[in-house]
C-alpha cells in the first residue's frame, strides 16, 4: 500500500493541480483582510473619502501598492498604517 498525501489550503481539500491557485488564492484573502483591517478606521475628516488600495504585479513576489485617496492627507495617514518592507 502506498503512501496517500492530502493537501488542504485554508482548511479545504485541494488536487495537485489546483495546490498553487489555491495557495495564491489564500494569500491574497489574507493580504486583503489584513490591509482591510489596518485601513478600516481611516477617514478624511475633510472631504469623507477612504483609501484605496491597488496591488498591481506580475507575481505575488512582484507586487507594487498604489494607494490612492481623494487627497494627500488622507494618502499619508493611509500609508502610515501600512507597514514598509
């Protein structure tokens, strides 16, 4: 009898196949909720806006963030509560 192997990615069952989609797919939920959590709270006092956020890349290993706003405080306090790497 062999050995079976299960791979699982955020508590579901994946093929082979699918591992690395899933596995992009997880991260990119953790990404989203972790920026959503940090930036929940930001507001312009002035004109109402939120940020946005933009990852834009070829890869998840290649991704640049644009955050934009409608103005620069508001882009400030929004880049404030993201951490550098």
């Amino acid at each position: 009898m062999g050995v079976k192997i299960k791979l699982t990615v955020g508590g579901k069952e994946v093929s082979p196949e699918n591992f690395g989609s899933a596995m992009k797919a997880q991260v990119y939920e953790h990404l989203k909720d972790s920026i959503t959590k940090k930036l929940s709270k930001i507001k312009c006092p002035e004109h109402g806006g939120v940020p946005q956020v933009t990852a834009e890349g070829s890869s998840l290993d290649n991704l640049k963030w644009k955050i934009s706003g409608c103005c620069e405080k508001l882009k400030d306090e929004a880049r404030k509560a993201l951490p550098k790497k």
